[in-house]
C-alpha cells in the first residue's frame, strides 16, 4: 500500500516542484542578487561617511599615481599640494556604484536562470523527505 502511495504521490510532487520552484527559485535568486547589491553600495558610502580622511588619503594617492607616471620624482610634494588644493574632499563614490549596479544586472540573468533549475530541484527534495518523513515507519524505542 506504501508503494502505492508513493507512485500516486511523485507526479503531483513532480508537478507541483514545477509550478512554485520555478516562480519561486528566480524570485529568491534575483531578491539575493538584490541583497548583495545594497550590501555592496551600503559598504561603500559607509566607508566613504564614517571614514573620510582615509578614503580621501586613498583618493589623492590614487590621482598623484595618475598624475606622477610621467613627471620627474621631485615635483611630488609640489603635485600632491596641487591636489589637495583641488579637491578638498573625496567626491561621493558614484562610479563604484554604478559598477556594482551594472555587474548586479549582467549577473541578475545568470542568476534568474539558476533559480529555474535550483527552485523545482529544491522543492521537490524538501518535498520527498517531508513525504518519506511522515509516511516511513518510524524506527525507535516502543513500549
């Protein structure tokens, strides 16, 4: 009767790990692209806020970098002056977010595709163990 059971049970199990995992896996797939990219812009004006001095200090050394490739070593003081007077802080990180906006909608169809074949995978297993659960016999100490 188990056998049985479990043969009527698999194609409405099969069918329904169809219908909710694929909505459901490209749902969840593309809220945790989502996440990851407000963890990523939220990290990056976090740091630009509470650390000012040291991400202006990176800041100049990258634009002195830029600026020295091609000038003599000893105009470094006279350059670095040079910057700090044209920038007085570090501009608001807008070409980092940007990035990380357009690599979150590069990955947002890899991702979508992933959760159709992860969703109805993952639903169909968690599924089975609940049917397999509820309807073994249960192996324990009886008396």
């Amino acid at each position: 009767m188990a056998g049985l059971m479990t043969v009527a049970i698999l194609p409405f199990l099969f069918l329904w790990s169809i219908v909710y995992g694929i909505p459901g896996g490209i749902f969840f797939k593309m809220l945790a692209v989502y996440e990851h990219w407000v963890d990523l812009n939220r990290l990056q004006v976090i740091q630009w806020k509470r650390y000012p001095l040291r991400s202006y200090r990176k800041f100049t050394s990258a634009v002195l970098t830029h600026r020295m490739r091609s000038r003599p070593v000893e105009l470094v003081n006279l350059i670095e002056s040079q910057i700090q007077a044209e920038y007085r802080q570090e501009p608001f990180p807008f070409l980092i977010i940007f990035t990380n906006t357009v690599v979150a909608l590069a990955v947002l169809p890899f991702a979508a595709l992933s959760g159709m074949v992860l969703g109805p995978v993952h639903v169909f297993r968690s599924g089975w163990e609940k049917w397999q659960k509820h309807h073994q016999p249960q192996t324990g100490y009886s008396q």
